[in-house]
C-alpha cells in the first residue's frame, strides 16, 4: 500500500468544501431554531425512528403541546403515545 501523507492544509480545504456544501444543500428543520436541550434530545429520538422529512409535523405537534420536561412529566401515558 502506498501512504498518503495528509497536510493541515488538506485538512482545512476539506473543512472549507464540507461547511460550502452545507450551506447550499442543509435542510431547514424547527429543531435546527432552538438551542433547548429537551426539545433537541426529543429530536433526536424521533429522527431515530423515520425519516427526518416525517419527523416534523410529530415534532411541532409535540413542541406545542409539551414543551417542557416539566409538561411531559405531568402529561398521561395516553397523551404521550397520542403524541409520538
């Protein structure tokens, strides 16, 4: 095999590309606006579980009705289940 020697200006050219990229191509999704830990683990399980495109309405409808730990902590099973 023959070795490739990678320079820190390789690295950050690649850094550079990626980070364009993104920002022509990222998608906008309601829980990239919100720095709240809650609602971002709560993202995070629901993007587990299908496609980001279907997570949304789930995420919103979620968001409003339960917007706190606090609020899930007091809601029932039944409103829960409803909800995911």
């Amino acid at each position: 095999l023959r070795q490739f020697e990678i320079q820190d200006t390789d690295i950050q050219s690649f850094v550079v590309q990626v980070f364009v990229w993104w920002e022509k191509n990222k998608r906008d999704f309601p829980w990239r606006h919100t720095t709240d830990p809650y609602l971002i683990l709560v993202s995070e399980i629901m993007l587990q579980q299908t496609q980001a495109a279907r997570v949304v309405g789930y995420f919103e409808r979620w968001r409003t009705e339960l917007p706190t730990i606090e609020c899930l902590a007091n809601a029932t099973h039944s409103q829960v289940l409803r909800l995911w």
